[in-house]
C-alpha cells in the first residue's frame, strides 16, 4: 500500500482533524456558557468565541467585550496584542461589535438630518437635549450635512430614566414634525408633552451598554467613538483621513 504524500496527505489530515477540532471548540464553548451562567446568571453572552490564545475565549455581551477562561472562572478585560505580528486584536474586533450594535438599533428608530446633496459619511450621536455641548453641535447641524455627512440621533438623556431630559426626548419623537420639536427643544424652548411608542429607553441603554457617560458622543462608520463635541470641520477631516487609511 502506498502512503499518501505531498498536499493529498494534507487534506487527508485536515478532514480528519478539522471535525474534531471543531468539537473540541464546541465543548469548550458550551462549558464556557455554562459556567457564566453559573457564575454571572444576570448576564446572557451574545456571543462566545475562540481566540488565538489556547484556552481564552471572547464573550461579547451587548456592545462589551472580555475574555473569559476555558473553565468560566476567570474574566479579562483589556487588549490582546499579537507582538509577533504587531498587530492589536481587541480594538478592531471591537470596533466591529460597536457598528453592529449601532445598526442594530435601525434607522427607523433614529432622527436622521440628511444632507442636502451626495452622502459621503454617515455618523451616528449620542445627544442630550439639555447638554450644552450637544446644543452647540445641534444649532450647528447644516454645517455638518452640507458637508455631506449624514447625522443620526440617538438620545442619550444623561440624567437617565425619570428625569426632564428623557421626558423631552420622548416629547421630542413623540412631536409630528421630530426636526422642528428637537430644534426648539436645543434651543432651549418649553417641548410639549408627549407619549407614545418610542426609542429613547432603548437608545439610552445602548450608550450604557457602550460606556457612553456623557454626550455628545459620536459614532463614526468604522466603530470610532469620539467623546464630546467635534466642529463639522475637524470631523470632516477625521472622516477622510479614515477613509483613506481603509482603501487598499
């Protein structure tokens, strides 16, 4: 019997180690799960997956990420750097994460400003109505679209549930013309009251969720967050410069 040489010995290998491998990782996966539900029951995992790191797993928990142990008893916050290949593996995958949650929320679910031409960027922030800053980035918004760059709210009322500003977040979507209730409440005029189906608790927890402390907090296309206020300009130029960092 000849014994099978070169890249047929290979795929035979793989075929035969690649489904056991794939258990394995199940195995684990599955310990990992029930373990943190042992451990932490408050917390569902979105996700669980492996890394390249042997017995260290990535848990994604809403728009957080850690890394867990093969057994569920220890939990790692930071990054994970590959030395040998200088190569951060924790802020892209991250970043990643973050856009998916963002998206997650759905336009429909969002007070969108577009510009008046061609879209050349998208962004997505965080706003609190009785913030000054957001108020300064708001009364500034044509700046921002006619540029080109697509504004997407999200509310993020700092003093959180209960307080003045979530009550007029809720005014505000609740209003029949959103843009011109959220005008008037920026600029410091009385919103009338309202009730109805609305987002604002869901966007609230999401910036929780994303370590979101304070607003505005900006939400560029690649998953950059960029805390407080940025002039339309300077974002225009931050925009760029990571468009041309992504091309090939």
């Amino acid at each position: 019997m000849e014994f099978c040489r070169g890249p047929a010995l290979l795929l035979l290998l793989f075929l035969l180690i690649g489904p056991a491998v794939a258990q394995s990782d199940d195995r684990q996966i599955a310990q990992v799960r029930q373990s943190l539900a042992l451990l932490l029951p408050d917390i569902l995992p979105d996700s669980i997956r492996r890394t390249p790191i042997p017995n260290i797993f990535e848990v994604v928990v809403g728009a957080r990420l850690v890394y867990v142990t093969g057994d569920g008893r220890f939990l790692i916050e930071g990054e994970i750097i590959d030395l040998e290949q200088q190569k951060d593996l924790t802020n892209p995958r991250l970043n990643e994460i973050t856009v998916a949650a963002v998206d997650a929320v759905g336009e429909q679910n969002m007070l969108i400003f577009e510009p008046p031409e061609q879209t050349k960027y998208t962004v997505t922030v965080f706003t609190d109505i009785d913030s000054a800053y957001s108020r300064k980035l708001h009364q500034e918004i044509d700046q921002y679209t006619n540029r080109g760059i697509r504004m997407r709210y999200l509310f993020y009322p700092r003093a959180g549930l209960g307080s003045d500003s979530f009550a007029k977040a809720v005014a505000v979507w609740c209003a029949p013309d959103r843009q011109q209730a959220i005008d008037r409440a920026m600029a410091g005029e009385p919103a009338e009251s309202g009730s109805c189906p609305n987002p604002v608790h869901n966007h609230w927890q999401l910036g929780g969720r994303m370590g979101v402390s304070g607003a505005p907090v900006m939400v560029l296309e690649n998953g950059d967050m960029l805390p407080g206020y940025v002039s339309a300009e300077r974002l225009y130029e931050i925009l760029g410069k990571m468009k041309r960092l992504q091309q090939p």
